[in-house]
C-alpha cells in the first residue's frame, strides 16, 4: 500500500517513520526541494496546485493525506474525485478560516472565546464594544503558531492592528485568562469507531508551542473528550485530529482544532502504547485503532531555530532525540525530544536539563 502526503516537513516525515514497519510506501508532494521527508519515499517537486503533479499523486497513492491544513479547496476536491482523500476537504474547510471554526464550534455547542468577525475598522470598534480589552485581532486565513494576530489592550491599538492585517477578513475574540493551555489529540476510523489520547498540557512563547507534558487521568479529560468526539462525529472525520482548548476555572473553551497530527502529540511516539502518526495511518487505511493507553509519564520539548551537539541531549537519561533532518533558521522547529518517567517527579526533575538546553539553542 502506497501513501501520498501533501507536504514532506517533519510531520509526513514521522507519519512515513511509523509507517515502515506496517509495510507501507511513501510518496510526498512539496515544492522545497530539500524537504525533510523527501528521503522517506518518493518526491514529487513541484507546487501544490500543479494539475500534473496532483494526478500523479492521485494516481500512485492508495490513500492521500496532508501534514498541514492550508491545502487549497480545488486540490482537495480535485484529489477526491480521483483518490481516497482523508481527512475530508470539509475537515479543511472549516479549520483554514477561524470564524468558519468558531462558528462551527458554536453550532456543537463546544464553548468559544468571545468572538465577531471583522471586516473593516468600524466592524473592529463596534465588536470591541461588547468583547471588551484585553481582545487578540487574528486573520481569518492562514494564521498559524501566533502569525497574522495583534494583542488589543485599549482604544489606541485597534488601527494599527487592523492596517497591519492589509485588509485581510478577520476575526477578533476576547482574551481568555487561561489557567492552562491543554489540547487533546484523538483518533476516528472509517468505521466511526474513536480513541483519545491523553490530555497534553502545552507552553507556549510567543505564539509557538515550547513543552508539551502527557496528563494522564486529568481532570478535565472527560470534557475534552465529549467535545472532540463531537467535532469528529460531526465532520464524519477519518485521521487523527487535535483540538486545541483553554482551562479557566474549571472549564474548557475550545481554541482552534488541526486537522492532522499535532506537535503536542509527539510524545506519543514513546508515552504511548501506539504513536499518533501510527494511528493516523491505521484510521486513513481502515485498520484497526491502536491502543492510545499512555506508557509511563511524558513530556516533549521543541528545539526552535538551533540545535545542541546531538550528544548533550542524548547523555541525559531517559530521553530521546528526534532530529528532523533541517537547517537551522530563526524561528523554525529542527527538533524534539521526549522525556520518560515512572513518576510526575521524576519526570519534572528530567525535563529541567532539557529544557535548559533547549532554551539555550532558541533563537526566537
Ligand atoms: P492560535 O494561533 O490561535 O493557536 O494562537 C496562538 C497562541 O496565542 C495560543 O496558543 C494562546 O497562547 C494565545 N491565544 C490565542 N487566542 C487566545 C485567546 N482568545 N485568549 C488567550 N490567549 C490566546
């Protein structure tokens, strides 16, 4: 069975890593030419929208899936009138543009931010009344790890935070004073049958994701769980999906869903009985669901924009290192590592010298 990924980054780079010992093949579309999954498989070079190169990849795939969700409406309807295509183009949909999200959420009653679309200065000042300061500005389309997206905290940040958007459809939301940032990473068969992962709790620093900690039997698991399976249910969705949630004072309030594997499900690559990427592609090839049981306690860290000497972080015990094969360049995730203990105080105490390091290499 062959494979087709739109996109040859580091997350088709692990699906394809998983992929092998189930006996698959690989073939990836992406225009860069040093993508870091491109030795995994096949490389078809070229840009996404190339008519040619999307009949190819339908062609010598089984099944198509993506690494990332800005995947154009006509490539997704044009790969699924020739291929099986998972997840479905309305899974993209709806999470390229965030009112669509939003509102979509709304409908599930899964709880939102506070939210008005905006089109125009006056659709900003009027929607401020009723949201109130603090409130973030963010681009409907193509927003992704904080891009495209302006703190409001009084009157005097409204127009440059709209000229700064060039006119781009956007949507503000009132800020959340989160407790914690969690997302919960699950899993849908063709057959509708789901498993979840669970809870990881995420850190972010200026937008992107730094530490992600696996929460097994957390409070808020339950919750998660219902509006996820809602989500999934409701867009008939096959894959791995993440959804990305707010803790505040006891409630979960959805922020955005990925619909593909998520860099706070890495750790399941060793916390769990089987790896996110795994059970990707068991759902997108109609096999059976692994086990989503967690394997000890586990935490991941991004490396961002450097890397250290391999060795530093592999003389720390228990700890392992995935290097994805890329240049270093400010901003840009090279690599992760994931962390496994007995205990949450074990696992604490081995995260602070990764932690330090990746600290020390970050660039952003
Ligand atoms: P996003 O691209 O929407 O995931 O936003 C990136 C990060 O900005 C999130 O992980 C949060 O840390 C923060 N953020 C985004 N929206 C809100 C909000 N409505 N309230 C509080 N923090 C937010």
């Amino acid at each position: 069975m062959k494979v087709g990924i739109l996109g040859a980054g580091q997350l088709a780079r692990m699906i394809a890593l998983a992929g092998y010992p189930l006996g698959l093949d690989f073939v990836f579309l992406d225009p860069s030419g040093d993508a870091c999954a491109n030795k995994l498989g096949e490389h078809l070079h070229g840009d996404y929208q190339d008519p040619r190169l999307l009949a190819q990849l339908a062609e010598s795939a089984d099944v198509v899936t993506y690494e990332f969700e800005n995947v154009s409406a006509d490539v997704a309807e044009f790969l699924t009138s020739h291929t099986r295509v998972h997840p479905s183009p309305k899974a993209l949909a709806v999470a390229q543009d965030r009112l669509i999200e939003k509102n979509f959420f709304r409908s599930l009653e899964i709880p939102t931010p506070e939210f008005a679309p905006v089109d125009s200065l006056e659709d900003l000042e009027q929607a401020m009344a009723s949201i109130g300061y603090p409130a973030i500005l963010k681009s409907r389309r193509l927003g992704y790890d904080g891009k495209g997206q302006s703190m409001l905290k009084s009157e005097a940040d409204l127009r440059p935070a709209w000229e700064l958007l060039e006119g781009a459809p956007a949507i503000v939301e009132g800020f959340v004073p989160f407790d914690r940032e969690v997302s919960v990473i699950a899993v849908r068969g063709v057959n509708g049958s789901m498993a979840f992962y669970p809870l990881s709790e995420n850190l972010h620093r200026g937008g992107i994701l730094r530490v992600a900690r696996s929460c097994a039997g957390d409070a808020m698991q339950s919750q998660a769980e219902a509006y996820v399976s809602r989500l999934m249910d409701a867009l008939g969705y096959v894959g791995v999906l993440a959804l990305e949630l707010f803790e505040t004072g006891g409630r979960l309030i959805a922020n955005e869903f990925a619909p593909r594997v998520h860099n706070s499900g890495h750790w399941t690559i060793e916390g769990a009985e089987t790896s996110q990427f795994e059970n990707h592609l068991r759902a997108i090839l109609g096999l059976p669901l692994g086990s989503t049981a967690p394997v000890g306690k586990s935490a991941m860290v991004n490396f961002i924009g450097g890397l250290p000497e391999p060795q530093e972080v592999l003389a720390l015990a228990q700890t392992h290192l995935h290097l994805y094969d890329k240049a270093p360049r400010k901003g840009r995730k090279v690599a992760h590592a994931t962390v496994r203990a007995e205990t949450s105080e074990q696992l604490s105490s081995l995260l602070q010298p990764l932690t330090a390091l990746a600290d020390r290499v970050d660039d952003s």
